[in-house]
C-alpha cells in the first residue's frame, strides 16, 4: 500500500472517529442507566442459528 493511501486511510479513520464520537458517548450513558438486560431474548435467537448452522454442517457432510 502506498504511503498516500495510508495517510488518507488515516485520516478517514479520525474523521469517521470524529463524526460518530457524540453518538458513542450518549449511547454509553445510556446503557449505564439501563436496566438489566433481557438475556432469554438474545440467547434464543443465537442458539438458533448456532442450531442452523451446526444442521448446515451436518447437511454438507453427508
């Protein structure tokens, strides 16, 4: 990669940082005033596709 091409990657990546940093800081303190999470409605959705993607192993073995 060409040094222009890494400072501009650089500078990207600090604009991009600048623009979505007042975002990341309301959306920190809003989840350390949250409640407890609920856990049972993450948990299902991924063991579902853990379950899927075990059944799509399984599959292309056979």
């Amino acid at each position: 990669m060409a040094l222009w091409e890494q400072i501009l990657l650089g500078i990207t990546g600090f604009l991009v940082l600048f623009l979505f940093w007042p975002g990341v800081t309301v959306a920190m303190e809003q989840s350390r005033k949250a409640e407890n999470p609920d856990w049972k409605g993450a948990l299902i959705p991924i063991g579902m596709v853990v379950l899927f993607v075990i059944l799509l192993i399984a599959i292309a073995k056979s």
